[in-house]
C-alpha cells in the first residue's frame, strides 16, 4: 500500500495487524526478522506506473503464448542504442570504474572516509565523452555493431535502417528474405520517427515495439550491454587511448562475446514475459 512512497516500519505492520493490542512491538519485530522481515536496501528498477503496467499487460497476454523458437527463429533481431561512456584518459577511466562499485567491506565508521564512497550517479560522468551505440542481437551473435557520428534523430534512425541492419539482416538470414521482424523499443526520438517509420516500410522491416519502460524484454539490456562493460574493464589498456583505439576495442568485446551466451541471453524472452503477464504488468520476479 505504501508503494515505496514512505517508509513502512515495524510499528505501522503491528498496527494494521491489529497484534500491538495482544504483543509488545519488540516481540513482533523479533518475530517479523525470524521470517526474514528486515530493512532491505530495495532494489533500484525502471518506475512503473498503472498505466505502463496496464500496457504492458495487455502486450505480455498477447506475446506469452508464443514458444520459445519464435523467439529465436521468427524474430530476426533484437535492435537498441546504448550511450556508452568513452574513458580514454587514466583519470577518466578511474573516475568511471568508482561509479561501478557496489559496495564496500568496511566499518559503520569508516562511511565517509577516502576509497568508501562513489560519485552521486547525476555528476559521475562530467567531462568523459560518450559514444551512441546501435546493435543487433539475432541466433547466437551480435549481428550489428555500429557507432554513430552524428546525434540520434530520425534521420540518423532511417540511415541506420537502410544501411547497417538492412545488410546485417540479409547476411544473417539471407538476401531473398524480403521481410524482417525485428524487436526495439518505443523510442519517438528515432524508432518511431517518421523518417524511421519511413526507412523501416522502405526496407521491410516490421518492427514489434515494446510496451513503456520494458527492458527486461531486450536481450540487450537485461544482460548483453553489461558483459560488453565487463569485458571492456576486463580488457582495459595501462594508459591512455585514442578513440578509434576505444572503438576498436569495443567492438572487439561486443563482436567476441560467446555464442551459447547470447542464444541463452535471447531464449529468457519468454520467461520474462510470462513473469510480467503473471505480476499483472508489473516487475517479475527475477526480471
């Protein structure tokens, strides 16, 4: 009932229970922590609304019933963009790496002191550069890998339409393929721009939109752009670096990740959809 909007204490659960008239609050909150009821640092997830959820219900009701080899054989690419950051310097790269810890080994004491606490999410990334990325995730592989040189609009949608997916499609499946179904998101900016709208009819492309604010359902971004930012720390040089090294080597980390991963990555479609169908519209379970 709170829905994350106060907090819920020990002394608010005994209350609506009505048992503050037949326990003392130390025995329930003792009781409550045996079964496990404790403050929990919550987990932080994409804000839902009734009516996202309602729209995503009604697409999880309509999509739940298809098997799992639809999933890999009758949608021919996963598509989405990612604004990586670019460290290239060793005092940028380190500034990055602190906005990655989630956690630290120390005393209640030693919250504050130096090496104990991350930058604040909103100022972490101030003077490192970025770089907008659209892939394609199809079978086993990452099928598309391409780095934008101009800002992300319609225009630059449609070009990326016409060219880099339209050829990634036709290697992956074939040129005497005249129609692809691809997955990507509601983004009005440039998937559903009337230039892209336009590059997509053009190439024969049809695209399956995601309901609002739907990650887990783009194999991209419930598991793919992390292992590449895993691989890319993984992999990271002593100093500094250009930014066509940088590109170079992220598209050898994109291009390079295992196989059975992806084929795993794209065969959780289904799972994740039945979880939102089954929370109403709401978080899954393990999504």
């Amino acid at each position: 009932e709170a829905d994350s909007e106060f907090p819920v204490t020990y002394e608010d659960i005994s209350k609506k229970s009505g048992m503050h008239k037949k326990a003392s609050l130390r025995t329930q909150a003792d009781a409550l922590r045996n079964l496990g009821v404790r403050l929990r640092r919550p987990r932080e997830k994409v804000c839902i609304t009734a009516e996202d959820a309602k729209k995503r219900l009604r697409v999880a009701k309509a999509w739940v019933s298809r098997p799992d080899s639809y999933w890999h054989e009758k949608v021919h690419a996963y598509v989405d963009n990612k604004a990586f950051p670019m460290p290239l310097t060793l005092k940028q790269r380190a500034k990055y790496k602190k906005t990655r810890v989630t956690g630290h080994l120390r005393k209640p004491s030693e919250g504050v002191e130096r090496g104990c606490t991350k930058p604040r999410m909103r100022h972490s990334f101030l003077g490192v550069p970025s770089v907008n990325i659209s892939a394609a995730v199809a079978k086993d592989r990452v099928i598309m890998w391409h780095a934008h040189t101009q800002p992300w609009n319609g225009e630059t949608a449609a070009n990326m339409y016409k060219g880099p997916l339209l050829h990634a499609l036709q290697k992956t499946w074939g040129k005497a393929k005249r129609k692809f179904t691809i997955v990507e998101d509601g983004d009005r900016k440039g998937n559903q721009s009337t230039k892209g709208i336009a590059a997509k009819a053009a190439a024969g492309i049809h695209a399956m939109t995601l309901p609002p604010r739907t990650p887990e359902w783009m194999p991209l971004d419930y598991a793919v752009w992390t292992a590449i930012e895993r691989k890319m720390l993984e992999c990271e040089p002593d100093g500094n670096e250009t930014r066509d090294l940088y590109l170079a080597r992220l598209r050898r980390c994109a291009l390079g990740l295992p196989r059975s991963f992806i084929s795993k990555v794209i065969g959780r479609m289904r799972k994740n959809i039945r979880e939102v169908k089954d929370a109403r519209g709401y978080h899954g379970k393990t999504s």
